[in-house]
C-alpha cells in the first residue's frame, strides 16, 4: 500500500482501528473529524463492555469479527497498559419461558467458541452474584470492560506514530471525483472509507451509495448505581425475540461505578444525548423513512412502555429489581445517556448484522451497532484486507 493516499471519515474507535491498521501497512492515512476530539460519540457514549458474543447468529460477521476482536483487544490493551478486567457476565431468565430462550443463547455461545460459558441453577447464580435472583443464568467467564474512551485514543497516537493524521473540526460535506482518483476537503485521495456512526447514511449519500438503511437514532437513558456493591459483574436480561432492543442490565465500568439501563427511546436528534435536544431536520429525516413507519407500527406498543419506563426513577428501579430484589429508586442517580445508530431498511427491518459496502473506491460501513467496539480490531482487519 506504498504511496497509496487514503480518507477515513470519522475519528471513533471503529475508523481509527482501520486507518491504524492502513498505516501500519503503509498507506498514507488521514482521519478527517467534524469534532474536537476523537471518539466524541457512540465510542464515547457505549457502555464499556467487551462482549465475548455469545448472543449472535454463528456464522454472521457479528459473531466472527466479535471472537476475533476480543483476543485482539485484548492484546492491544495489554500493549498499550490499559485497562482490561474480565469480571464476568451472567444472563439470567426470570421464569420457565425466558429459560427456554437462554437454552438458544447457550447453544449460540457454544457454536462462536465462547470459551467457559456455563449454566447456572438459581443457586449457583446466587454463588457468583449473590444479590441477584432468577430461574437460571448462562456465566461468561469472559466477558470483559475497558475504557474505549482510552482505547480509541491509543489507536490516535499509534496512528500519529506510524505516519498517519487525525484531522479534528473537519466535517465531510462533499465527496466529489477527481479524475479516477476523489477529492474531500481539498486533499486527492485513491480510496475512501466511511466510518461515520450516527451520520454514516448521510456521508454514504454523499458518495452516491443511496440504496439504505438509514439511521434511526434511539437514545438510551441510564441511572447510577450508589451501592455498586450489589453486582461483582455484568447482570444481563434474556432478549425478547419480539422486541429489537435488549432491555435493562446493570453494567460495572473500570472506574467502580455501576451503570443501570438503558432503555430506548426514539431520539428527537441524532446526537441527542439529553430529552431537550431537537433537531428538526434529523427528526424529519427520521419521521419520512419509510421503514421507520414500518418499525413504529410494527413496535409502537413496546415504544409506548419505553416512553412511560423512562419518565421516573421507580420505573427503572422496578426493572432492575426484576434481578436484584433489594434495589430501591433511592439507590439510583441519573448518569450520562448514548444514542443508538439503528440502521433500518427501507422495509422496515432492522439491520442486526455489521453492513459494510464498496462502491467503485469507496468503502463504507453501513451498520456497526454492538459489538462493533468489541470488533474494532478485527473490522480494521477484514475492511483493510479488502482494500
């Protein structure tokens, strides 16, 4: 990749993993950054969590890229001396029907080659979490938190190292051809690749890839846990099949806090991290997609619940208390919100997998929702093979 001038828009953790890795193979690498700092969005608004992928549908590029980015997130982290605890998840059924659906996720778990999930009688869960109840828990041994604040920004100065640049307050508003090759901002590029998150749909558009998804956002609201002694690891819900989002959990973070949510509500902005923020124009654009219709009418009856679950302390402690009996709203602060990036197609589907699509010498990535933090190592990985 000698000589070869590449673009990256967007300076999160899953756009600088892959210019990173360009670099380091040679390419002449800038990151081009509509904010002040780099990892200012969903890499810096997720919960901190390094999923061993127990959850995805073996075969799909959420569970390969997840098994493959762990080991080398883990090994990044231990270069670069950051934080990197494997505290260990518990997914736990609340009655018979839920446990029927965690035999799936245990199945799913063994064909990924999640190493040491195990299931868990209701007294052995109250062994690992013993503030916690239900009929039964799968155990992840391996599942893990770290800092993806501090990770991106390792990524940054590895970049900076290997001869790259992260260009901040430089937002991309037109991707125009130049010759065979393109030209952003005024620099000539052989190749591109979009990593934009919450924009990514309307960066796509500017490079002429219109077919969908676009982006819904979702906001997730969380509380804080005052007594962080009632959880040791990570206490998951079962997913309901029926509804797209996971549901409460409480999630510790490397800094000894413990975080309680989130829910999921439609956000009025795209990065609307707070209730008042609005953006008309993000908000129209939601409301005229038609596969947004399709998913509210499909969902409306769930976003109701959300919307009424969202409007008080008691509401997210009666969630909560679903796996840990003794928590009481008083237990509960209000702590920082994050904004989903839900690529929905134009049927109104949701995209669960990672999309990643190439026009001419364009790459862009459609969709990377959870665990694409997790993966960011090996997304870099199968993106810049490609290249």
């Amino acid at each position: 990749m000698g000589g070869t001038r590449i673009g990256v828009v967007g300076a999160g953790i899953v756009g600088l993993a892959i210019a990173r890795r360009l670099a380091r193979r040679g390419a002449d690498v800038v990151v081009f950054e509509k904010e002040a700092d780099v990892a200012r969005h969903q890499t810096g608004h997720n919960s901190g969590v390094v999923h061993a992928g127990i959850y995805y549908t073996p075969g799909s590029l959420k569970a390969t890229l997840c098994r493959r980015g762990v080991s080398l997130l883990a090994e990044f982290c231990a270069a670069h001396d950051l934080a990197y605890r494997e505290i260990g998840k518990v997914v736990v059924a609340r009655d018979e029907a839920e446990v029927a659906r965690l035999q799936d996720i245990e199945e799913r778990a063994h064909a990924n080659g999640v190493p040491g999930v195990r299931w868990l009688s209701a007294a052995a869960l109250r062994e690992i979490e013993p503030h916690v109840t239900g009929a039964a828990a799968l155990h992840s041994p391996t599942t893990a938190i770290v800092d993806y604040v501090a990770v991106a920004r390792a990524m940054a100065a590895d970049l900076s190292r290997a001869g790259g640049e992260v260009r901040l307050n430089a937002p991309v508003t037109a991707i125009e051809p130049a010759g065979d090759r393109l030209r952003v901002r005024g620099e000539v590029l052989d190749r591109l690749v979009l990593c934009a998150g919450l924009q990514s749909d309307l960066v796509a558009r500017l490079a002429g890839d219109d077919p969908g998804p676009a982006i819904v956002p979702f906001r997730g609201e969380y509380y804080r846990l005052t007594r962080p002694g009632l959880v040791r690891g990570l206490v998951y819900p079962v997913p309901d099949p029926a509804y797209p989002f996971l549901g409460v959990h409480l999630t510790p973070r490397v800094d000894g806090t413990v975080d309680v949510g989130p829910n999921a509500v439609l956000a009025t902005a795209r990065e609307g991290y707070r209730r008042r923020d609005v953006d008309l124009r993000d908000l129209g654009r939601t409301l005229a997609w038609p596969g947004f219709r399709r998913l509210a009418a499909r969902h409306w009856r769930a976003g109701v619940r959300e919307i009424r679950g969202s409007v008080s302390t008691a509401a997210f402690a009666a969630a909560a208390r679903d796996y840990v009996p003794s928590l009481t709203p008083g237990d509960l602060v209000p702590a920082p919100a994050g904004v989903r990036a839900q690529a929905v197609d134009r049927d109104g589907a949701l995209v669960d997998d990672f999309r990643i699509s190439t026009l001419g010498p364009i790459t862009a990535v459609r969709n990377a929702p959870s665990p694409a933090a997790t993966s960011s190592l090996a997304i870099a990985e199968y993106v810049v093979d490609r290249i």
